[in-house]
C-alpha cells in the first residue's frame, strides 16, 4: 500500500495494534485490566483535545481535512496560529500517552514511528500542495507559525 493511500488516521489506527499488543503482554500489574496512575493520561487527553479542536475548525472553514487531496482553504486561526499541523501533533500525543500507559520501553517507538512518518511524508506533501495553491499567503503563515508546537 503507498503511502498516498495510507492516510494518518488509518496509520495512527494500525500502530494502536502494536501497543495494544505490548500491553497485553506486558501487563501494568498481575491484574491486566488495572488502570496506571498518570502521568499517561495528560499527553493522551491534551492530543484528543488538539484533534477535536482542529477537526471543529476544518468544519467550520469547510477545509479539506484528506492528506493529499487539494486543498480548499488555509487555515490560519484557532490552533492553527500555535502549529501548522495540530492534527498530526494529536495524533503523536495520543500515541506518546498510550506508550507511556504501556511502559516498557519499545513501546516508545512506536510515536516515533508515527511522528517519523508524519515529519518526512505527510506533512512535506501537504507543505508542496498548500505552497502550489496558496503561494505567498501560505508561505507568511509557514514564517510565523511552527510546525509542530
């Protein structure tokens, strides 16, 4: 499968199975359904937060929220003054609070992997296609705004 057909949230849904794995088989305690105390659950959360805020507001600007296909508008407000790229940065966070409840350290990789992919594929195809469409406009936006945070 090319990666233009891989979108993020199927690639974030895939590398769920590996931890989801490392979990099972290395169970927080004797009893695998007990839940790990923090700080696991502030990455997790504050990255649900940052996909849904994100996502309310490619709806509101009717924005095209698919990876490679053309966009329609260059979000620039909200959480997108903060980070080009809030979604993929939910995204990592969800995945870096799952390896920490999972907490051994291979789990670890698995954000890496997701945040590798996002750095060096998605978001550059995304960077040529908002440049090809929106030019000058988005390239003042890239000067003032992060990547990631």
């Amino acid at each position: 499968m090319s990666m233009t057909r891989l979108l993020p949230p199927f690639l974030f849904l895939l590398l769920l199975v590996p931890l989801a794995a490392l979990w099972h088989w290395h169970p927080p305690t004797d009893r695998p359904f007990e839940m790990r105390p923090p700080p696991w659950d502030v990455p997790l959360l504050a990255g649900l937060a940052l996909l849904i805020w994100a996502r309310v507001q490619f709806r509101q600007s009717d924005s095209e929220i698919l990876t490679f296909a053309e966009p329609r508008n260059l979000n620039t407000e909200g959480v997108f003054r903060y980070s080009r790229n809030p979604m993929y940065l939910g995204f990592v966070l969800i995945l870096l609070g799952a390896a920490l409840f999972v907490n051994t350290w291979c789990a670890f990789t698995v954000p890496a992997l997701f945040f590798a992919a996002c750095n060096w594929w998605y978001v550059p195809a995304e960077e040529e296609n908002l440049r090809r469409v929106f030019g000058a406009t988005y390239e003042d936006y890239a000067a003032r705004t992060r990547r990631w945070m």
